[in-house]
C-alpha cells in the first residue's frame, strides 16, 4: 500500500539519488568518488530510518483502532 508517507520517501529518495548521480559526474578523483558514496549512504540510511519509524507510527495508530 502506498501512503502519502511512502510518497514523500520516495520523492525523497529520488531526490538524492538524482544529486548523487549529478555529483558523481564531476567528481575529479578516485577519494571524492569514496566521499560522495559515503555520504550518499549516510543520507540513504537517514531516510530510511526516519520513513520506518514514520510507518511504525501509522502501524500503532491502526493497531490502537482494533483495542
């Protein structure tokens, strides 16, 4: 099922894959290549911590319809 909260994962999603790729394209050596990933990465694991704790949320807000 895709919720607004998705939606708004994976614009964010594509968002930062759109500048890692742009940045990929002018990264002049081999260490800013490393750099870059590693920040991409970072980023990514934000997201997707913040987009799973944001559907636990609404997982507790329907388990709570069912008490």
């Amino acid at each position: 099922m895709v919720t607004p909260n998705s939606k708004a994962y994976f614009r964010e999603v594509d968002k930062s894959h759109r500048n890692y790729t742009a940045a990929l394209k002018r990264a002049r050596s081999r260490q800013s290549v490393m750099n870059l990933y590693w920040k991409h990465k970072r980023q990514h694991e934000a997201l997707l911590r913040k987009h799973l704790k944001d559907e636990m949320a609404e997982v507790i807000q329907v388990k709570k319809k069912f008490k």
